[in-house]
C-alpha cells in the first residue's frame, strides 16, 4: 500500500498537517495558561494592595487592644469577591480573620475553618511570592503580603480559585481533542482524493507510454497543458519518443542500407565461384581473372566490414583516441602523395599546400583515415583532367583543413543528407569509368574523427565548379 504515491502524499500531508496542529494547540493552551496565571497573580497584587489600604485606614492611631481584630473584620467586610479569599494571620502564625465568602453558612465548618488555617501556615514561610494552593479539593493561587502593626509582622494570603480557569482550560483541552482529529481525518481524505485528482494525468501517462513499442513509435503522450510540471514531463518524453523514433528509423536505414551494400560483393563472390566450378576446365588467365574478381570484391568487403565494425564502436563510446605528438601539415602531405597513384589513373593532379608547421597533438591513426577518406572522396567525384587541392592553415587559434575538388558539385537538396551513413549523391556527381564505387561510409566515418577530436567536418561550398570540405581541429585534444 505503501507504494503508491498518492497513499505516501496522504500520509506525508497528514503527518505535516498533525505536527502542524499539536503544536498549535500546545502553544495556545501554554500562552492561555500562562496568561490566566500572570492576570491572576496582577489581580491578587491589587486586591492586596486594596485590603491593606482599608485595613490601614481602619486601624487608625487609637490605643483599643481589639482594634486589629476590628480593622481586620472590616477590611473583609468590604472586600467580598466570589471566588477569592483573604485570610489575616498574626505573629504567631494564629488566624485573625477569614473572608466570610467562604465562611459563607453551611460551606464549611468550625473545625473545617481551623483546618483551612492550618492549610495556610506553610505559605507563610514564603512571603511575597505566589504558589499554587491545595485546599481540600479546591486549586488556589496564593498570594502572600506581610505587614508590620506595632513594628509586628502580620501576614495577609489572597487565596483566588483557579476553578473556572481550569474549566476553561480543560474545555479547550476537550475541544482540541475532538477538533484536532476531525480535522487531521478531512484533511487527510480531501488530501488523498486532491492527490489522486493531481496524479491522474500521470497514471493516464505510465497506462499509453506502456503500450508504446518498437511497432508503434508514432503515438505520443497526450499533453493537456503545456505550461504545468506534469505537461512538461509529458512534452519531455515525447521529446525522447522522438528521439527514439529517428534512432530505430536510422537502425532499420542503417541495416537495409548495410544488408544491401554486403549483399552485392557477397552476390558477386558466390556467382563467380559458381561460374567458375561450374566449367570441368578453364585456361589459367580465365582462372586469374576470376580470382582477380573474387580479390577485388573480397577486398571491397572487407572494407564495408571494417567501416561498419568502426561506426559500431564509435557509437558504442569503446574507440579511444591514441594520442601523440606531431605535424598535421606532414601527416596531409604524405597522404596527398599516398593517393596520387589513384589520382594518377585519372589523371588529376593532387596539390598540397601549408604555409606554416603545424604542431598538434592527437590521434595519428586516425586522423591519417580522415585525410584520406576526404582525398579519395574527391577523387573520386572529380572528373578526368580535374584538380584536388587541399590547404593547411591556422584560423582563430585553430587548425582549418580544406579540400576541394573540380566536380560537378552536390545538389542543394542532397547537401544536408551527405553525412549519412551509406548515402552517395551518385547521380549528381560524376564517376570515372573504372571507379566501383564507395558504399557511403567515408564521409561519416571521417565526421566522426573530426568530432571525436573536438572539431567539425563541414561542406563550406558547393556548386557546378565543384565542392569544398573544411576540417576545423582545435590544436590539442584532451
């Protein structure tokens, strides 16, 4: 059960909720409290103030030995409160005088009044100070004044009941008590439903992302408002559907495109050897000439096979760079002359040019195929009698590598699509007689190198006059 988002937001709203509630009820039943007891301990202050006054006024400066006894009956004749007692002790701790509020007929007894007394001679030891008094079954706050009469010290105790403060306060108790879990339970089931209201979209969503396969890629997530957290997670994922789909359609393009580029060479291997076991004997050049068909397409394979396994560690991120020290305008120039046998048969002529050494530090290996894999494209899109160049220069703290060839140039439809794996403008760009062809791997191969060294591999210029690649590669590669 617990599993469930919406039970865990139950409870984690409710949780919250409860903490949130006990303690505000804490609180406001200490501040009550401690408010009832300073107002009560003020009042008790006064009413001293005011019993002492009138006893002081009563008593006067006559020499009458009955004359406290006398002032005392009436200061607490003329200070009747309900629920507050005034009781006068002398010197020797003997009680003088109770206010008749409590001596009221039938609460209490003679003997019971002795007993309050003696209730109330321990508070004497404390005087100016305010206690809580248990008298019997009543609370009390007690407050305790001394006075001197004759240079003698007289004590008066301001007895308040606490007995409506308390029911008060248990009230309140009994209220928080009932409110606080009523609360906690509405609060805890309109949570539930508001997080179930809340969650429903993304139930909608986990229910079609889990009918969503390989063969229906097409369907996205319904977005009900883009603007909130829960459409821009479905936006998002239907972003990473999107993806998903251009990665299958590129896997299915990149498996026809492969199966069909292996199948002719493996074709032509199988009818080839069948033509030639099918004659009882052949003259020897016949038998050479067969093999020379099997070499070439064996060899075109291999290189099919050796792009394909390179491309696949490539996107599988296990292709690490060998990095080294040296000159890049070296490594272009023996490159240029390494392709001029092919150019040779052309008859194009292969320029080389490098202003300055350039310094570098990458991967030799790799960057060698690059080069000429961008030479033997040109190449081969450059008709007979044509010219290829390339250009070794720093740019912006740099290196910029340009090749450029005397074709025909590349279709500004086709321009965006070159670096596709097995893609070949073949009917825009001319071939020599003799050229079998690449199977379109060259370019993204080369793409690649150029990325994985932190630079580009770009098509700068194309048009009938020919076409410009441009390597921009940063001067050390990390």
């Amino acid at each position: 059960m617990l599993s469930s988002v919406r039970v865990r937001l139950t409870l984690w709203y409710s949780g919250a909720l409860s903490c949130v509630l006990l303690v505000l009820a804490v609180t406001t039943y200490a501040v009550l409290k401690e408010n009832f007891v300073r107002r009560t301990d003020m009042a008790s202050i006064e009413l001293a103030d005011s019993f002492l006054a009138t006893f002081h006024a009563e008593l006067g400066d006559g020499s009458n030995p009955n004359r406290i006894l006398e002032s005392t009956s009436d200061a607490l004749a003329e200070h009747r409160f309900r629920d507050v007692v005034f009781a006068v002790f002398d010197p020797q701790g003997a009680l003088l005088g109770l206010s008749e509020t409590y001596s009221q007929p039938g609460h209490m007894a003679e003997q019971t009044r002795e007993e309050f007394a003696a209730s109330l001679k321990p508070l004497l030891a404390e005087p100016d100070s305010f206690r809580v008094a248990h008298v019997g079954r009543s609370k009390y706050r007690s407050c305790v004044r001394r006075f001197f009469v004759d240079q003698q010290p007289y004590a008066l105790v301001v007895l308040q009941s606490l007995r409506r403060q308390d029911d008060f306060l248990e009230t309140l108790a009994g209220t928080f008590a009932i409110i606080i879990p009523l609360t906690i339970a509405l609060a805890s089931l309109g949570g539930y439903f508001l997080a179930r209201r809340s969650l429903a979209p993304v139930a909608r969503m986990s229910s079609q992302a889990g009918h969503i396969g390989s063969e229906n890629l097409h369907e996205r997530l319904e977005v009900n408002n883009p603007d909130d957290e829960l459409g821009q997670l479905a936006a998002s994922f239907n972003g990473l559907l999107n993806r998903v789909s251009q990665s299958f359609d590129r896997q299915r393009r990149f498996v026809a495109d492969a199966s069909h580029e292996l199948r002719t060479p493996v074709a032509i291997l199988y009818g080839e050897a069948e033509v030639t076991l099918a004659q009882p004997s052949r003259t020897e050049s016949e038998y050479r000439e067969s093999l020379q068909t099997l070499q070439e397409e064996a060899k075109r394979l291999k290189h099919i096979v050796e792009d394909l396994f390179t491309l696949a560690r490539a996107d599988a991120g296990q292709h690490p760079l060998v990095l080294n020290d040296f000159y890049l305008d070296e490594l272009a120039a023996e490159c240029s002359r390494s392709v001029r046998t092919l150019a040779a048969a052309k008859q194009i002529t292969v320029v080389c040019a490098a202003k300055h050494e350039l310094p570098i530090h990458a991967d030799e290996t790799l960057l060698r195929r690059m080069l000429l894999n961008l030479l033997d494209n040109a190449i081969k899109y450059t008709p007979r009698g044509g010219t290829v160049g390339v250009q070794c220069a720093e740019e912006d703290g740099r290196y910029r590598l340009t090749f450029k060839d005397s074709g025909q140039g590349i279709p500004s439809e086709l321009q965006s699509r070159i670096f596709e794996r097995f893609f070949r403008a073949d009917k825009a760009r001319s071939r020599g007689e003799s050229d079998a062809g690449g199977a379109g791997l060259g370019l993204p191969i080369a793409s690649w190198i150029a990325a994985a060294h932190g630079g580009t591999l770009e098509l700068t210029q194309s048009s009938p006059d020919g076409s410009t690649f441009t390597v921009f590669l940063p001067k050390a590669t990390s």
